[in-house]
C-alpha cells in the first residue's frame, strides 16, 4: 500500500531505458558496419544485409523497451504501490508521538511541515513477498485491531516503510510496518516490539488516488527537490510513510510523507 513498489516500477523503468537506449545504439553501430561492409557496385554479399537487418531489429527492441520504461512510470498505482492530496491539502496533522510542528513552507503547490517525532514504542510486522505491504499489514491488523489501537491512530500512529529496499538482483522486496504501543506492551507471536529513536522530518501530505499534481513518486520527488533547496539536508535512514487511516477504502486513503532531515 505504500512505497515500495514505486522504487520497484523506477528501478524496472530504469533497467527497461537503458536496455533501450543500449539496443539503439547497438542499431546505430550495426547500421555504420552495415555501410561500411557494402560491396562495390555489382557484386553481391549477405554481410552488409545481414547488419542492416540486426539495426533493424536492435532499432524495434530499443524502441519498445523505451515504450515499456515510460509505461511503468506513467502506469496507475494499486494500493501495495503507493503511488496525493489535492493542491489544498490540510497540514499533516501532529499526534501524540509528533512535537509542534514548524511551517516548513512551499515548493508550487506541495505544502511542508517539519515535524519532529518523539521517541516511541513500537510494535511492528515485517514480511518479504511480492507483496509485503498487504501482507505485513494484514499480521499487524489482526493483532491491532481486537485491541482498539486502530480505533485512535493519533495516539497510536501507523507507520511504513521499505525493508529491504527493492533491487534489480533479486525478485522479492521488504515492508515494514508499525503502530505506536505503550511501553508495557510485549511481543506477542508475528508481532514484535522495539524502540524507536524519533528524529526530525520533513513531511508533505497526499492521496493514494486522485492527487491532481501526478503519482505519490512526483510528490516524493518534490519532498526531496524541497530538502535540497532548504537549510535542511537528508538524513540517511529509512523514510517512513503514515496512513492516517489504514483501515479507509483504497479510494480514500491519505498519507504523510516522512522525509529524514538534519539541520
């Protein structure tokens, strides 16, 4: 439901352009030999044909793997893919966990908060599938939810992220995914505790659907291009992603955006 798989579809695109741009070139360099081979006129020889016919080919392959990078960023995103609010999205709300929150200011229309969490304990769920953001959820649902935490997810805030992150070289990919508990709370089968050190974030809010300045990545894309144009810098640890109900139809969810920052 969350960011994931749009690391994934940016790392699949990624790989998609470079074989295409590889295999145009390839056509390029097949095309000059395809020249260079050509037979004085009146004779003649296979060879010269032979790599007009690879440029060809090598032209088609590098054409359609461009087509597929550029479908797998522009596809639409289903809710394990995170893919934001509209240009008059609310500030992101401060729960109990959050100190006050200082106005971070604007890049166009992508509002930023800097917000600072509290440390907290939290319970947590982590699957690795190909589909661990539906599935950490689900164990970390149905331990949650007969205990009442969803019913007030300001005091317990849920949060997620990737872990471990997507990659080229293997198939699978990680989610995290944690709910605020008290300190007395102990781990209890698939559901485990531990401690979370807080930290300063950069925050921007958005809609899984339906967000009128493009998909989840471009807002992303807006919080870091945000950070760099600040007096903040990226702190490197994971970012994490706040659904401020987890439990809304796919349709309404809204999230926060949490970028690590340091001053």
């Amino acid at each position: 439901m969350l960011l994931t798989s749009l690391h994934r579809r940016t790392s699949t695109a990624t790989l998609f352009r470079a074989f295409g741009m590889l295999a145009l070139v390839g056509a390029f360099v097949s095309s000059s030999l395809g020249l260079l081979s050509l037979p004085p006129s009146g004779q003649l020889v296979a060879l010269p044909y032979f790599f007009f016919g690879l440029a060809i080919a090598l032209a088609v392959v590098g054409g359609v793997c461009l087509l597929a990078a550029r479908g797998y960023e522009k596809a639409p995103r289903s809710r394990s893919e995170v893919a934001l609010g509209a240009t008059d999205s609310p500030k992101p709300a401060s729960g109990a966990t959050e100190a006050p929150a200082d106005r971070g200011g604007a890049v166009g229309d992508l509002e930023v908060e800097i917000v600072t969490l509290e440390p907290m304990r939290v319970a947590y769920t982590q699957v690795t599938s190909d589909n661990p953001e539906r599935d950490a959820w689900e164990q970390l649902r149905v331990w949650a939810e007969p205990r009442g935490l969803l019913d007030d997810t300001t005091r317990h805030p849920v949060f997620g992220f990737n872990n471990p992150a997507p990659s080229p070289d293997r198939e699978g990919y990680g989610y995290e995914f944690w709910i605020r508990v008290d300190d007395d709370v102990e781990s209890e089968g698939e559901v485990e505790m531990k401690d979370f050190a807080g930290g300063l974030y950069a925050v921007a809010r958005c809609k899984l659907y339906g967000d009128a300045r493009g998909s989840i990545l471009e807002v992303w894309q807006r919080l870091f291009a945000w950070v760099k144009e600040s007096t903040y810098r990226w702190r490197q640890t994971h970012e994490l992603e706040r659904p401020l109900d987890p439990r809304a139809p796919e349709q309404d969810l809204v999230l926060d955006l949490y970028l690590p920052i340091e001053e």
